[in-house]
C-alpha cells in the first residue's frame, strides 16, 4: 500500500512552540501510512529540534529565506514539490508564502495550522492574502477553539477544526537528572522557591509585566528564584529591567536550553504573563512535569489550566493579579502539590502528541479521501466534503 506524502511547510526550526509542535506531529505519524519531509524556508539554526529530526532520517530542505519578504521561496517550494511529490502540503506560519507555490496545483489540498489568534501579526496585505487563501480551498486547523473562532471572524470561514497541540508527556514526567541534582549543579537551593517561564523573550510573552509583578510580590522573599529560559530580542531590556528593579540575584536568565524536561523537573511553579496564546506546548509541558501554573488568561490558556484547580488565571496585563498568585502559591506549598496532581491528571489525558498525531493522520485521510495519489477532485469539492464530516 502506497504512503501518503506529507510536507511539513515552517519558517525555520529555531525553538518556538509551533516548531516544536510540527517536530512532535512529524515524529507521532505513523510511519506505515505516511511518509512526511519538511521545508524550512530559512537556513539550519543548529537546534535541537534539527538535530531530533535527523536522527529519525527525515528529509528537510533548508530554503536559505533572507530576512524580510523574500521573492525567491515561491519557486523554491515549487521546486520541492517537484522533487518530493507530495499528496498534501500543511503549513504553519508561512501560509503567504506557501499559498502562492501552489498556484497551478489545484488537486493538491493544502492545511493551515493558525497558531496564534493575533490581528496583529498581519498586515493588510498578509490578511488579504489569507482570506483569499481560504475562499480559494485551503483549510484552516485552529489549535484552541479561541484560534478557531478568532479565524472564522476574521477570514469570514464558516467552519475551522480544532486539533490541539501535544507533547511527548513521557519526556517530562521521567527526567534523566532528578530535581536535586539539576539544582546543585545550577547553583539552587533545597529551599529555594523556583518560578520557571519557558517563552521567547518576545514582547508577545510580556516578560516585562512578569519582572514588575515578581519585584512587587516576591523581591522581598530571598528563596524566590525566576528562571527565564528563552532568548529573543527583548533580553537586553529585560536585563536591564531586572537590575533596575533590584532582581540581579533573583532573575536568572537561562537562555536557549537543551534541558527543558530537567529544568521543569527541577522547578516549583510555572509562569506565563503572554499577551496573547494560541495553545502553548510549555504550558502543557510544566502541566505534564507536575507544575502548577500561574498564567494570564489569554487565547486558548484557559482551555489548558482549570481556574482554582491546576493553577490561578489573572487578566492581561494584570500585574497586582500576577504578583498575588505567584505569591500565594509561594507562601502554600500544600496548594502547589494539590494543584501540581491536577495539572499531571490532565496533561496524561489530554496533551498527548500521539493523540495529536492521530487528529492529523484522520484529517489528512479525510481530505484526501483516502485517495493515493492526490485527490483530482475540485478542491472546493474536498474542503465541502471535510466540512460536511
């Protein structure tokens, strides 16, 4: 029986959340009915997300993109279909690019993971592009049903399917370095209380509320630690910040980490003061290495973490309401074990990148109906067909 052809379409492979996501999906298909490849339109990062992907041999063709619009992708994805052949291509991110490759490939379905539900991150143009990319045949996949509506009101789609996120749970409940050893060897306490943000250092995730609600509620606490594992273009300025708000002992700055599962297993409670979220892959992380969580309710946070249950939600922006919970998770550690249970409990029933995976492999059968080779159906024909399911 013939494979499906699957490519994988994303920016690059640097560490963010939908990186990982597409290096989750494309390590849980099952091999004996899909054969998956990947384009990065920029060049090798050196991650580890590239290193996880060659090790389990999949092709990925590293396109070179310069920064800014860069006229030269259309042809060169062309140019990759022609060599890989695939029965469906799925994008993340890059839907402006990917679209216009696939002009004169009307029998080849093309899905689009939106990933974060954020006006901001289109122009006019970009948010033009996409509706047209829509009206046209290509399907959207919302991550969180708060992506999915914020899709159907901004591009005027009338159906958008959820499929959520999911991580390898067993990395993060079975770490290679217990809590105690991994804190000796960075220079923590036993006693020490280890707040952990695993985020970009992007102004999307806010690290400057979350300095100001950690100097009003904790910079008194001497055994309270933030640790900042991320890097982005906001460092410097939360550098400074940090000193200038008197944290230099407090605030640790970790940088691009290959130990996430460790530092998570090391860690006491998680934070996230995002001004937007799609489904975050961190905070399903945390939740899966018995964090509680302390995160502002924005995007599909809230259909992650149970108010009160597995962690405490404040409002955007909220920086009183942050400072509090992170201080009353501190100051009860009893609250931290009952809600860490909660956060465990879920992420092992929920946030599984099998059942990820799963999703997927349903969906792309579906829109191919499980014909190989592609579909020669109309393609308004086969997103009809998908939305009628």
């Amino acid at each position: 029986m013939n494979r499906i052809r699957v490519l994988q379409v994303i920016p690059s492979f640097a560490c963010g959340g939908a990186e990982r996501m597409v290096v989750n999906l494309m390590r849980h298909l099952d091999e004996r009915r899909f054969e998956v490849a990947a384009v990065s339109l920029a060049g090798p990062q050196g991650s580890v997300l590239e290193e996880r992907l060659a090790e389990r041999e999949f092709p990925v063709w590293y396109l070179g993109k310069q920064r800014g619009f860069d006229l030269r992708m259309p042809q060169r994805i062309r140019n990759v279909i022609r060599e890989f052949r695939p029965h469906l291509v799925h994008s993340h991110l890059c839907l402006h690019y990917v679209f216009p490759s696939l002009i004169g490939y009307q029998s080849l379905p093309h899905v689009a993971t939106i990933h974060l539900p954020a006006n901001a991150q289109y122009g006019r143009l970009l948010q033009w592009l996409a509706q047209a990319a829509f009206l046209r045949g290509v399907t959207p996949v919302g991550v969180s049903r708060d992506v999915a509506e914020w899709v159907k009101r901004v591009h005027a789609v009338k159906e958008c399917l959820v499929i959520p996120n999911g991580i390898p749970i067993g990395d993060y409940q079975h770490t290679s370095t217990s809590r105690e050893v991994w804190r000796k060897e960075q220079g923590f306490n036993k006693t020490d209380v280890l707040f952990v943000c695993v985020a970009r250092l992007e102004k999307q995730k806010n690290h400057a509320m979350l300095l100001k609600a950690f100097a009003s509620g904790l910079r008194a606490v001497s055994h309270a630690r933030l640790l900042l594992a991320g890097d982005g273009a906001c460092r410097t300025d939360l550098e400074l910040q940090a000193r200038e708000l008197g944290l230099g002992r407090q605030i640790h700055f970790l940088g691009e980490r290959s130990d996430i599962s460790e530092l998570l297993g090391a860690a006491d409670v998680f934070v996230l003061a995002s001004q937007t979220e799609g489904n975050p892959l961190s905070m399903m992380e945390a939740m899966a290495a018995r964090l509680p969580i302390v995160a502002t309710a924005v995007g599909g946070v809230p259909e992650l973490v149970e108010d009160h249950r597995s962690g405490l939600l404040v409002r955007p922006g909220d920086t009183d309401g942050m400072a509090d919970a992170m201080l009353r998770l501190l100051q009860d550690a009893q609250m931290r074990r009952t809600m860490a249970a909660f956060a465990a409990q879920r992420a092992t029933r929920d946030f599984s990148a099998a059942a990820m995976a799963q999703g997927y492999a349903d969906f792309y059968e579906s829109s191919l109906r499980g014909g190989v080779p592609a579909a020669t159906e109309p393609r308004a024909q086969i997103l009809a067909h998908h939305l009628n399911q």
